[in-house]
C-alpha cells in the first residue's frame, strides 16, 4: 500500500529534512496534485539527466543511477530521507511505503535501520538538541559512467571530459568554475568520524573566511543536520555566530529550534549574555516554539555561567509556559541545585517532578490502553535512567544523607536500572568521604561481581581515599592495581599519588613518577610542581629542590601564582635567600605581580628582616604595580606583632588614605601592639582616628582596650567602654567577661565581679580556671567559704583545678583556722605534683609551721631545693619559727641568715643541715586519720 502525496511547491522545500522534534512552525504552500501523463513526467526526468558515453545516468536531483535495463540503482546510501520535487523517495522503489513511517510520524530508515525524525538524517540528539555524529559512504556504481576517485572524500567526482563536479547530496553534479586541477583533500582528522563532505566543509569553513567561498560547493544541498554540525564543530563563539547568521540571510535554510538550542548553548558557553537574550527574543518573534531542550540548555548555560538567579527565572518561565520539563532538564536543575549547596531543594524538585511524570506517564498509559484495547506489554511504573539515579545519589551524599543515597541505589536495583561504573564510583567516594573503609571493600566486591569494571577514576578515588586516611600502602596498591588492568593513569592519578608521597617527605618514590610522566609525556600542573618544591625543602634537600624549580623556571611556562607557590615554600622555611633569588627570577622574566611582593614581604617578616620588607613594598611602585589590600594588612599585622606599632602606623595611614581601610582589622593589630607595650595613651588616641575615619570597631577592638584599663587597674575606663559597646549595641564576649572579672579582683568589687560571672556562665563555654580562681580569690578575702568550696569542687569535678586554686583554698583554710582542710589541701597538692611555684611552697611551708608539722615543713623544703625552686625571705621566716618553736635561739637563726646573704651555696646547706639536727627527722611514723 503506497502512501499519496501532495505536490509541493519547490519554493518551499527549504523545510525538508528538519531536525526539529516538534511539527515545523512555518507551514508549506500545497496545492493539489495535477495529473500529468506518464510521458510528460519521463520528458521532464530526461531534462535532469546526465548522459554518459557507455549509456550510463547520473540524475541531477534524487540520486539514482538508471541502468542501462532502465532499472534505478542506488548509488549511495546517505543515512536517511531525502527530499525531491515530487515528494519524499527511499532507497527502493522511489516511494515511501507506509511501512516506512513508525507511529510517531519518524521516518525508518530501511538501509541503517535507524528511526529519523521529520526527515532527517541520523543522528543522536543529545541533551540540548546538538547533533552527533554521521556516516555517508559513496558506492561504485556498477554499469554507471561515473568514476569514484581514490584518495577524494570532499564530495567531488571527475566527469568524462575531465572536469571536475561536486557530487551533492541527492546525487546531483555541481560544475565549478572552470576546469579545476585535483587537489589532495586538507580535512583534519578531528573530524574524520563524520565521513562524506562533512570534513571538507568543516574545513572549508575553519580555512576560508568568506562564508560565500567556503560553502559555495555545498550551498544548494547543505542539511539540517549538516548545518548542525557545523555549528557545534566551531571553536569560537564569533564564527559559530557568523555561520549562523549566513544560514538567515541566505533564505534558502530552515533555521530550527535544534540550531537555535546549539548557537544558544556555544554563546552561553562564552557568557555572551547579550546576544543569548537577543536570539530569545528573535526566536519569539520567527514563532520557533522553544522546547524542553532549549529551557534546559539556558538553564544550564546560565547556572554554570555564575548567573544563577537569571538560570532559575528560565526554569520559572518554563512553568509559566506550563512545560513539564523532561529527564534531562530535570536533571540539569538538580544539579544547579546540588552545586549551590541547597540539597533539600534539589531533593523536594525531584519529587515533584517524578509524581508529576508519574502521573503523565499513567495518563498516557491508559490512553494507550483504551487504543490498544489490551494490558499486554503495559506498565504504569515509573522509572528513571541510570544518569538520574547517579545524579541523586550524588546529591545525597553531598549532603550528608548517605542512609538515603544507599536506598536510592536499593530503589534502583529493584527497578532493574543496572549500576555503571559511575554509579559505584559516586558511592565508593561518598562512603570513603564518611571514612566508612568496610563499604568502600564492599561495593568494590560487588562492582566485581556484577561484572562492572572499575575506570581511572574508580582507583583515582580509591588512591585518594586511602591516601587521605594514612593508608599510602594500599594506596600504592590500587595505583599498581589499575596498571595490571591495562588501564593508563591520567594525569589525576599521578597527581593524586604525588601529593600523597610528597607530604610524607616520600623522594625515592616521587621521583620513580616524575620518571614515568616525563616517558609518557604527561605535563606536570602548577600545584604538583609546588607540591614537590615543598617536599624537596622540607626534607632538607635543598640543592635538588632549586634544580627541580628551575626546570620549570627554564622551561619558560611557569605562571605568576607558581613563582609566588615557591618564594613562599622557602619563606616558610626561613630559606629567605632561595625565595630572594625566586623572587628575582621572576623578575628576569617580567611575570612579577603584586602576589609575588605580597609573598615575598611575608617570607622577611619570618625572618625578621622587617626593613627589607618595608623597602620591597615601597618599591612597588617601581615596576608599576600598586599595593593591595592584601598587601598592607600583611605588613601592618607583621610590624605591629614585632612590637613596631610606629612603624605599622605609618602604612596603616597611607592604607587609610588610598581608602584600602574596610574593616578594623589593621586598627586592632596596631592598637593591641600599643597595649602590649604599655602605651595606652597612643592606644585610645587610635581608637578615636579610627572613629573619626567612620571605621566601625568590633567587640575585639573593645576587648583590647578594656583588658589594658583591666591591668591597670582603672575601672573608669574599663568601664567607659563597656558602656560604649553597650550604646553601640555590642553584646559582651567571654574574653571581655575575664577581663572584667580579673578587673573586679584586683579592686576587690565583689558584687559586680559575681554578676560578670554569672554572665559568663550563660555564655555555655569553659569558664576559665582563672577566672574561677578570682573568684574563689575574692571568696577567701571575705572568709565566705562555702561559695569558695562550691567553685572549688567544680574545678576539682572538671579536672582543671590547678596550683593556684588549691594554693588559694589553703590560705583561706589557714586564715580561717580549718587546719584539718587546710592539711588535706596541702598533702593533695604533694601528691598531685602541684607544687612547682614559690608562692606554693611558702603557703605550704608558712601552714606546716604554724601548725607544729615541722618534719613535714622539713621535707617540704627538701623537695623544693631539689625542684631548683629558689627559696625567698618569707621561705626562711616561716623556717625560722620553726628552729626558734624547737629551742633554737633567736642568735643562732640570725647567724644562718648572714651567712644565706654570703654564701647562698653554703648558707642552704647550712640552713638544711641545722634544721636535720634539730628536728627529728628519724621519726618516720605517719601521720594518720586519727592525728589528724
């Protein structure tokens, strides 16, 4: 059963062959088919033919061969439909049977097998609508005139007489200007894949500027899906946009949806938002209708453009237009989602979307029902591809939701979606990320068992993972792994690898793969080349270090950011005369950049070379190059943590005047430097330039200057500032509260020392054992002993209790009788090695004393002359009661500290010798509970 056709009007057949997937926009003239006899049409055939002298035809329009028996023989197979004046032919009988036609109006394509829509040719449609790929093998033509030439894939055929046509698309011959000699076809092999003219117009295209000239021997015949590709193919955005603008004004193109989605993805690519939104525009005016591919296209285009809120009012208008988006769209907006961070919402569109494709699918599955009126072969299940399921996996373990990336992969299995090597290497990486090692093994045993092999970027990320946990073994093991299965490292893997033996100072081993990048010719990135610059230094190995620097420095290809890389890996080091001579070989080659000064200005103030650095940055302006922002707060911050605030101060005004001064950064290093010094005079006279500068201080600025009043004692103007902090307001941090607190103490202000405290206990952080020890200080000097005990307890609970606090719970026991406290206070600090200070020992020493311990004062003193703890005058008046408590007259102590004040050697040895004798220190009985 043949299929009738209309006769359509030539004029119109610019349209044929279409790419679009959706009905054309512009329509076709008809008119009603005339009924011409069978002897006209023949007469009209013989006008289009060529005759050759053995009897052989080449036809001029639908490309066939007439045998000499007067049957057509196909002479090539061009992969698809093709178009002629009296309607659409196949490779057979010239009429298109209606078993050619599939369901949805696609073209079969009977020779290749492959369906193609509208009337294309074949090809895969990616994403965004660019086509690709495609084949066109001329055959010999058995009994035919024509000559298939050795050697000539650009499309041209020698005729009888010599000259030389070009051999179009539907068959027809093209005579050039004159005779044209043979030329050797340039086409570059980039572009071999495609085959027939493709490569020559690509390069014709690439070669000769003038668009007229370069496709002058296509121009007649170009294809949709030829004109696709020459767009796509093209490097820069300006040529893409000019070839496109050549198919409009030629007016004998179709310019579909398809080719605008390609000029729309090459011009987002290059940011040329400009003319993105003019060719939109364009498109609504010509009435294309964009597709799901266009809206996917731009959204994307723009998302990774930096532009997302413009990529989500394109996802916006595509609701408006009430335009499901498909899979692949889907997925591109998750994935805009997933890069932003915002994994719930990539999460709650898919959901949404999946009902919502759910719910079409049922619809359109019930309808196919109540066509087919039966349920064989139908299912209402919804399910995804692979690429989705990867794409969600991923957003899950991104975001922390490994339970709910693992049962995404369940889900998938169970819908038998079979897992790729991307899916077990998204899980492989997420897991390894989790440092869960036992999932890794176990989805590297089931990536074995279920067949799937492993990529380079399977054992990139195993390498990397098991680097990252200190497993550099069975790193090594996986990278010797991947090359037993015939698998070339890339240049990942070896970066991976070297970073993972360069932070272990591991030489022998770097070095066996730098040898085997230079064999396969691998070029070695900036950071790895940092990398190992470091390693070399940090090993000590600093001859090779400079050799292996300047063979990227010879080479002439290291960048601005690799110079400034290793100046700072010496600087770092203190190797300031490397980094110097780093630094001047980048001034050899005229890359020298405000980083380079930055880096190198920070390397001196490492080695306290705070001059060279002042001079290096007030030479800047030599080489053209203006300080940065960076610039100055480095050397500001250097000069004012060396004690040199005049010297910071200067810069920090110039900073100030360029108006590189955006926060109060620079200001506190120079006024915390003021403080430290004791100037605070100079501190608060910056603090108000820095007010009157419209700077805002911070908290911390505050903090610096309260703490300084704080250590001073001055409680007006602490608290001056406190008020001002509270105007402003700025809420008190805990450093503020422990200044205030320490403040209070020293004043004796008990009251508001405890309403301070309680603050800085609703702060939820650590107290501070000295803040804690103020307190219980205060508590002591005012004999309020239970408030003392309850901190105390607290401190001894947090295990932070130090020698101050028990020193301090000592002298409260003592000044308030409570012997026995005070006792175990003492015998704790003994035993818990607490006694390292002088005032410890004299507290102890002064209790013992007082309370008749004097074999216990004795030892005490033993231990503190072994601890080269140097004893003062109030260690030898507490001793001295106690040779004067033993019947020691008062003559003989005065003695033994003249002789102290002589002979310090001699007169310890005195004073302890004296004290043996007279207590009795052969009496070894403990003390007990009971004594006590």
């Amino acid at each position: 059963m043949f299929v009738k056709f209309q006769h359509s009007d030539t004029s119109c057949l610019r349209i044929f062959n279409s790419t679009k997937t959706t009905p054309p926009n512009v329509g076709l003239s008809v008119t009603p088919p005339i009924h011409i006899s069978s002897d006209k049409i023949k007469q009209k055939q013989k006008q289009h033919v060529l005759e050759f002298p053995n009897g052989g035809r080449v036809p001029k329009k639908n490309g066939f061969v007439k045998g000499p028996r007067g049957e057509a023989e196909k002479n090539a197979n061009f992969g698809g439909s093709f178009g002629a004046q009296g309607g659409v032919f196949n490779g057979k009988n010239r009429v298109l049977e209606k078993e050619d036609v599939s369901e949805d109006g696609c073209y079969s394509d009977k020779f290749n097998g492959k369906i193609e829509r509208n009337g294309s040719f074949e090809a895969n449609s990616m994403p965004n609508g660019v086509v690709e790929g495609c084949s066109s093998v001329t055959e010999d033509v058995k009994n035919g005139g024509r000559e298939k030439e050795k050697g000539k894939q650009n499309g041209y055929v020698r005729e009888v007489g010599g000259s030389i046509g070009n051999y179009s698309r539907n068959g027809s011959v093209m005579k050039l200007k004159g005779v044209v000699e043979e030329t050797q076809t340039r086409c570059s092999t980039k572009w071999g894949r495609y085959g027939g003219c493709i490569p020559a117009m690509l390069e014709a295209v690439e070669t000769i500027k003038d668009l007229d000239e370069a496709l002058r021997p296509w121009q007649m015949t170009l294809t949709n899906k030829e004109r696709s590709i020459l767009l796509k193919e093209q490097q820069g955005w300006e040529r893409a946009l000019e070839i496109f603008e050549w198919f409009k004004r030629k007016g004998c193109y179709e310019v579909n949806v398809i080719h605008y989605n390609i000029i729309l993805r090459i011009l987002g690519k290059a940011r040329q938002w400009c003319e993105v939104e003019r060719l939109w525009e364009e498109m609504g005016k010509k009435g294309i209708k964009p597709i799901n591919s266009t809206y996917g296209t731009l959204i994307d285009v723009y998302n990774k453009g930096g532009v997302r809120e413009k990529a989500m009012k394109w996802l916006e208008l595509m609701n408006e237009h009430k335009m499901e988006p498909d899979e692949v769209t889907m997925g591109i907006v998750v994935q805009m989602y997933k890069k932003a961070g915002e994994f719930m919402t990539a999460e709650e569109f898919y959901k949404k979307w999946s009902c919502s494709s759910s719910a079409v699918k049922g619809r359109e599955s019930a309808k196919s029902r109540r066509r087919m009126d039966t349920n064989v072969g139908s299912s209402d299940t919804f399910c995804v591809s692979s690429y989705t399921y990867n794409t969600l996996i991923d957003t899950y373990g991104k975001a922390g939701k490994v339970q709910k990336a693992r049962e995404t992969f369940e889900e998938m299995l169970r819908k038998g979606i079979i897992p790729n090597t991307v899916t077990f290497n998204t899980l492989i990486h997420m897991y390894g990320n989790k440092g869960q090692l036992d999932e890794v093994a176990s989805l590297m045993q089931r990536m074995e068992d279920s067949k799937c092999s492993p990529d380079t970027r399977t054992y990139n990320i195993l390498i990397s993972l098991h680097a990252r946990h200190n497993d550099i073994e069975l790193a090594a093991k996986y990278w010797k792994k991947m090359k037993a299965t015939s698998l070339e490292p890339d240049a990942v893997s070896y970066r991976t690898l070297l970073y993972a033996f360069a932070i272990r100072h591991m030489v022998a081993e770097v070095e066996e793969l730098i040898s085997e990048m230079d064999e396969r010719g691998l070029e070695i990135d900036e950071f790895t080349q940092s990398s190992l610059s470091r390693m070399y230094i940090e090993a000590g190995l600093l001859e090779r270090s400079w050799s292996w620097f300047e063979r990227f420095h010879l080479g002439g290809k290291m960048t601005s950011e690799c110079y400034s890389a290793n100046i700072d890996a010496y600087g770092e080091r203190g190797y300031i005369c490397q980094a110097q001579k780093v630094f001047d070989c980048c001034l050899f080659v005229k890359r020298l950049t405000v980083l380079e000064f930055n880096v190198m200005i920070k390397a001196y103030g490492i080695s306290k070379k705070f001059e060279e650095a002042c001079s290096l940055f007030d030479s800047m302006g030599k080489y053209s190059l203006v300080p940065d922002r960076c610039g100055y707060n480095s050397l500001v911050q250097m000069l004012a943590s060396a004690d040199l605030p005049n010297k910071a101060l200067i810069y920090l005004r110039k900073m100030q005047e360029v108006g590189l001064v955006i926060d109060c950064v620079p200001y506190c290093a120079v006024i915390s430097s003021y403080v430290k010094l004791g100037d605070i005079d100079m501190a608060v006279g910056l603090y108000d330039e820095m007010i009157s500068h419209n700077v805002k201080p911070d908290v911390i600025v505050y903090g610096v200057l309260i703490n300084a009043f704080a250590d001073t004692g001055s409680v007006k103007g602490a608290t001056h500032y406190v008020n001002i902090m509270r105007n402003l307001g700025l809420s008190m941090n805990a450093v503020i509260c422990k200044s205030l607190i320490k403040l209070y103490t020293k004043v004796g202000y008990l009251k508001e020392a405890e309403e301070v405290y309680k603050t800085l206990k609703s702060f939820e952080t650590d107290l501070g054992v000295y803040s804690s020890n103020c307190m219980i200080d205060l508590y002591s000097e005012r004999s309020m002993v239970a408030e003392a005990e309850e901190i105390f307890e607290s401190l001894k609970r947090k295990g932070v209790a130090n020698e101050f606090t028990y020193a301090m719970m000592l002298c409260m026991y003592k000044r308030n009788g409570r012997f026995v406290e005070a006792f175990w206070i003492a015998r704790e600090m003994r035993e818990l090695g607490l006694m390292s200070e002088l005032l410890s020992y004299n507290l102890v020493l002064g209790f013992y004393a007082s309370d008749g311990r004097y074999k216990e004062a004795v030892s005490t003193f033993g231990e503190m002359l072994k601890s080269d703890v140097q004893p003062d005058d109030s260690t030898f008046r507490s001793l001295g009661i106690i040779l004067l408590k033993c019947g020691a007259s008062k003559d003989a102590v005065d003695k033994l500290e003249v002789m102290r004040k002589r002979d310090t050697e001699g007169g310890l040895q005195a004073w302890s010798s004296t004290l043996s004798s007279v207590v009795d220190m052969d009496d070894d009985a403990d003390v007990t509970d009971d004594d006590i």
